[in-house]
C-alpha cells in the first residue's frame, strides 16, 4: 500500500506535467510563482479541504481563496484533477479566447474571488471566517498569500480585525519564498522577524516546510482538531520554481517564460521523474 507521501508525490509529479504542458510558448509568465505553491495546493485539496466537484457551491465546504493571484495556474491544475472542470478548460489558459486568464478567476467553477491585486485574500477570508462564525458554523477559510503580498497595509488590517473577532476558522498560509516582483523580499521590504509579527497580533504561528507533504498534513490537521479563539498562520518555506531545476530558487522565475523547446525538454524531464 502506498503511503500518502508516496500518494501526493505521484499527484504533484502529475500536476507539474499539466501545468508545463498548458503553458502558452514564450507568453505565459508567473511559473515559478505557481510551482512554489503547487505542493501546498496540493495537499489542501486531497487530505484536508471539504469540497465537491459535483457541488462546488455546497454551504458546508471550506473555503479556499489564492490570494496570490498570479499562481493561479496550480490551483487550476489541481481543480481540473479533482474535477471541477475539463482538460479543454485547462488548457485554454492564458489564450485568447480562453476562460483561464494568468489571474485566478471566480467564472469557473471551484474558484471563490477573483484575485490579483494583492492583499484582497485575506481580507475576504477574514469575512467568510465571520460570517461562518456568527452562524455557528465549522466552515473553515484557507488564504494563500506570497511573501511579499504582506507588505500590502490591507493585510494588516485583516490580520488586527481576525485577532479581534478571535476567528479561529481562519488559516492563512504564507508561501516564504523568499522573492517578489523586484528582488528579494528581504531587499524590498525585510518581512522579519515574521512569526513574532503574527504572534504581537495575536494570532497562532506555526512554521513548516512547504514541500514535506506528511509534516503539512499533519500539522493543517492538528490546526483543524485544536480548540482555541485564535487565527492561525502557517509560515511555509517554500522554493520558487519547484520541481523545474533551472527555475528552483531563481528570481527569473516570476517572469521569465519558455519556449516551445524548452517546454518540450521539461515534459520528457518531468515524465522520467
């Protein structure tokens, strides 16, 4: 029997394959943004989050929202696998005429907010988490949110109001991988020390690597059964370019495209993995 490592490993090595092969040629950006995340979106998906392709606006699931909106394409792939949507939809993504813009979109199906501005994910899940609150509900609310996305005030704000109404449904997960848009985020805007940041606000840290599938299943787990009136965050250190070796860990990666030769290098890569 396979264990769920063996299990999410095969699932992401999948995933990276889709995710290559839906890329438009020199014009689709934001790739290592995606990979980053793909092993946390992963896991969320298949261990943790209560969801139903068949009834994606059940009143009883959790709520997920990428507000990264430029890794849109790792919850898109992750979605048509669970299916939510058809391999036609993926593979429109980023063309003319498709339904997947290189931002997530909430006109598909599976997709809560359209996001892309940074700092309107936590915000929105900061309400969510209040409304399930006041009705007593056990919803549970997922932000996914960049590194640098935290140096948006929005944020902040959210994370004072969270603490405030002791939204202990709410977990946001911060993908630490160390850049942004222009450099380094200890360059643009030095994050540290971050956990003792969320800890004065009063919410509940927790730190974790983000590509160890077992040690975040188990911890997202532990975060579901605690009972306590705190946010919880997870700090997850992650590698931008995950899984491409000439994109892990490099800047390039937010921006830099591909072209259809090097597309089809990666996929045989990919495909012996």
């Amino acid at each position: 029997m396979q264990s769920f490592t063996q299990k999410i490993r095969l699932k992401v090595s999948r995933l990276r394959q889709l995710i290559v092969e839906s890329l438009l040629p020199r014009e689709s950006h934001h790739i290592g943004c995606s990979l980053s995340i793909l092993d946390i979106v992963t896991v969320l998906y298949y261990s943790i989050l209560r969801t139903n392709p068949k009834k994606p606006s059940d009143p009883d699931r959790d709520i997920f929202i990428l507000s990264k909106g430029h890794g849109a394409l790792a919850v898109y792939a992750v979605l048509y696998e669970k299916g939510f949507f058809s391999k036609d939809i993926l593979m429109s993504y980023d063309r003319d005429g498709g339904k997947l813009p290189e931002h997530i979109t909430h006109n598909i199906s599976g997709v809560e907010v359209s996001t892309g501005s940074l700092g309107h994910g936590l915000p929105i899940g900061s309400g969510f988490a209040l409304s399930f609150k006041n009705d007593r509900k056990d919803n549970k609310v997922y932000v996914l949110m960049s590194d640098g996305e935290l140096n948006e005030g929005s944020n902040w704000e959210s994370i004072m109001f969270a603490a405030h109404h002791k939204l202990s449904n709410l977990i946001a997960i911060i993908d630490l991988n160390g850049y942004q848009g222009y450099s380094t985020t200890e360059k643009v805007l030095d994050l540290s020390p971050l956990s003792e940041k969320f800890q004065s606000f009063g919410w509940n840290v927790h730190t974790v690597d983000g590509h160890n599938y077992e040690d975040m299943r188990l911890l997202f787990q532990k975060i579901q059964s605690e009972t306590n009136t705190k946010p919880n965050v997870v700090i997850a250190r992650t590698v931008k370019g995950k899984g491409i070796p000439f994109f892990e860990g490099k800047f390039e990666s937010h921006y830099l495209s591909i072209d259809e030769e090097t597309k089809k290098t990666i996929l045989t890569q990919l495909q012996r993995n």
